[in-house]
C-alpha cells in the first residue's frame, strides 16, 4: 500500500483533502503505525478515484475549463465571494488557477449556483441608456457601489443612494455582478441623477421612470 500511495501522490489529480489524507497516512505507515481497517478502506477508495484514468481527465481539465467554464467560473466567483462559502475555490478561480475539477463542478453544479447562472444568462429587462426609479422595496441598503473598498465607502454610498431614491438614474450598463440566486437578481449600473458616482442595483428594484 505504501508503494500505491506514494505514486497516487505524483499525479497532480490528487489534491486538496484526499492529497492531504494520503500524506497523513503514509506518514503513519512510515512511523511504523498499523492502519485501522476504516483507514484502509478510505486509503484503498482515495487511490483508485485517484487512478490513471482519473489522471487522463484532469489532464485534459484545463482547456476544458477554460473553452466552456472560465467565463461561468468568474460569476459565481463573485457570487460566492459575497457568501463565504468555497472560499480557497473563489480565489483560485480570480487567481486566474485552473479549480480542481470535482470541487468546480460540485460547486457550479448545486442549485444556488444554477439560480445564479440562469440569471446571469437571462436578456436584461431594461437596456443601457434607460431611465429608471427605485421600487417601493428598494431600500438605501439595496444600492450599492461597484467599488467596495474606496475610503468613506459608507458616506458615499448612502449619499448615492438617497440621490437614486429621490430622482432615479440612468442605466450605464447591465453587470456580471449577481450576489443572489433569487429572482430579479440581474444587476444594472445606474447614474443616480445629481451624483457623479454610479451604483448597482438588482433587476428587482427598479422599474421605468415616470415622467
């Protein structure tokens, strides 16, 4: 088994927890430790999805992922960062790090993330150039800035959005940036009338100026 582990160990394909779990239990082999029979079993289950064939896909993971996953990968990236979930996968994926490919599609495949990319994909209902006022369920605390780490960002945000509730905006553009995977999540880029700074607000918050 010893001999088994350390070449499961070469493949690149072996990584994250099961990388981890190998190395833990051939440091105990190594230091003359007898293995329970559950390790045994996890050991003989992690080598063999581990195994050649495992090797030949991951090796042809990367163009994979970057000719039908990368785009993708970046939206919910940003959705996730906002959740902390899968959070050593988020910043691989803005790290520009080909994500191992169980855990990229164990974490693109569940239904928040498919909620997220159904909007992503979903035509806008409002195009660039429209003038648009907030819903009566838009609270200051639904508009926000696109750039999250600018000094004052509090001040400024607020300043913006009392600006957007008070007389509406107009759409720059339509964003990637989705922070939920509920209906409406469609994100805009909106001027407020008499700021200078833009904001961002979901699909579900606002609605055509009246005249």
């Amino acid at each position: 088994m010893k001999e088994e582990i350390e070449t499961t160990l070469k493949r690149s394909v072996c990584t994250g927890w099961d990388r981890g779990f190998l190395e833990s239990v051939l440091s105990q082999i190594e230091r003359g430790r007898t293995l329970s029979d559950k390790q045994i079993a996890t050991t003989e289950k992690v080598i063999k999805r581990n195994g050649i064939a495992a090797q030949m896909i991951h090796d042809e993971w990367e163009s994979i992922y970057a000719s039908e996953h990368k785009a993708e990968a970046l939206v919910l990236a940003r959705y996730y960062k906002k959740t902390g979930y899968f959070s050593e996968l988020v910043q691989d994926i803005f790290d520009g790090t080909v994500p191992d490919m169980r855990a990229y599609l164990k974490m693109s495949g569940n239904k928040y993330a498919q909620g997220v990319l159904r909007t992503h994909y979903q035509e806008p209902k409002y195009p660039a150039g429209s003038l648009v006022e907030p819903r009566a369920n838009c609270g200051t605390s639904n508009v926000l800035l696109e750039q999250a780490t600018i000094a004052n960002y509090a001040q400024y945000r607020f300043a913006a959005a009392k600006s957007f509730q008070a007389k509406g905006g107009l759409i720059l553009a339509v964003t990637n940036i989705i922070s939920s995977h509920a209906k409406g999540a469609k994100t805009y880029k909106i001027l407020p009338i008499g700021s200078i700074i833009p904001v961002i607000v979901e699909e579900r918050y606002i609605k055509i100026k009246r005249k």
